[in-house]
C-alpha cells in the first residue's frame, strides 16, 4: 500500500509531461553557438562570413519583400557597385520593386547566379524563378487585357451594325404599311 502515493505520483508526472521537471541548463557548446547566429543579418549581404550567409540573404530578401519605395531607393544607391555581391543584392531589392524593375532584376539574378556561393545558390535561383512567374503572370495579365480591349471594340461595333439592322427594318415596316394603306 506504500507502492499507491508513489504510483499516483509518477502517474501525474507522466501526465504532466515535461512541464514540472526543472529546466535544465544549456550546454556550453549551444551557447558558444548561439552569439555567432545573433551576429549575423547583416544590412546588406555578402559572400564573406560562410557560417551567416544564408542567414544574411534571406533577412535581406524578406526586408526586400516587405520593404517600401523609399527603403528600396536608398538600397539601390547603397547597391550602386558592380561587384558580384552587389550586383545580387541589387537583383534582389529589384525582385521586389515594381514591375518595370522586374526586368532588370531577371537580368542580374541570370548573369551572376553563377558567381554567388554554392550554397546560396538554390536560394538565388528560387527568388529568379519567383521573378520569372511574376513576369509571366504580368505578361498574361497584358495579353488578357488587350483580349480584352479588342472584344470590347468588336461589341461596339457589332452593337451600331445591330442599331442600323434595326433601323433599316423598322424603315422596310413602316414602307409596307404605308403600301398596305
């Protein structure tokens, strides 16, 4: 009978989970590791620190995508070089501007993919695919609405040739009911 308390202790143990068991300390490898993450997210991202590279790009294609006009101008004179890191940094800010930019950003991503790091590689060609869609969307968009402005006329002018159909018919009506009189 001493085994009850005992058991009905483990039970609320077990059903409670990990939550009433003291935290346990980190170990020293963790956070040896965790400053180094911390001191990544650069501004403007570069080829150099390997261990904050996917890091930095992706911080600064979020800040790209999420970014206003006037974030993105002061970026692109910030940008101006023609270095390879540059020149990427550029294409992504670009990626996120407005159509017209759209262009431009296409051009870097494919003539410079190639120089960036093999692990950023993926993550470039993911942002020139996604600028490639946008494109092609707005290419379609284009299209549709000129479709779109061609039928319009069409329909006006089939609606005047339906308005003088009907003008001219209701001219023969009224010839032949005067004939009739």
């Amino acid at each position: 009978m001493i085994f009850r308390p005992l058991l009905a202790c483990l039970a609320v143990t077990w059903l409670a989970g990990c939550e009433l068991l003291p935290e346990q300390p980190r170990s020293t490898a963790q956070s040896a590791a965790e400053p180094s993450v911390k001191a990544c997210h650069a501004v403007i991202p570069d080829f150099d620190d390997e261990a904050c590279l996917l890091p930095d790009w992706v911080a600064f294609g979020l800040a790209s995508q999420r970014g206003e006009r006037g974030w993105r101008e002061v970026m692109l004179g910030r940008l101006e070089g023609e270095t390879k890191e540059q020149r990427l940094a550029r294409a992504v800010v670009l990626a996120w501007g407005n159509e017209s930019q759209w262009d431009r950003a296409a051009e870097l991503l494919k003539a410079d993919l190639h120089t960036a790091p093999s692990a950023l590689q993926p993550l470039l060609r993911y942002w020139l695919n996604e600028v490639e869609g946008r494109r092609a969307m707005a290419g379609r968009v284009a299209s549709t609405r000129g479709e779109l402005a061609a039928m319009e006329e069409e329909n006006e002018a089939l609606a005047e040739k339906l308005e003088a159909l009907t003008a001219i018919e209701q001219n023969i009506n009224l010839r032949q009911q005067t004939d009739d009189d």
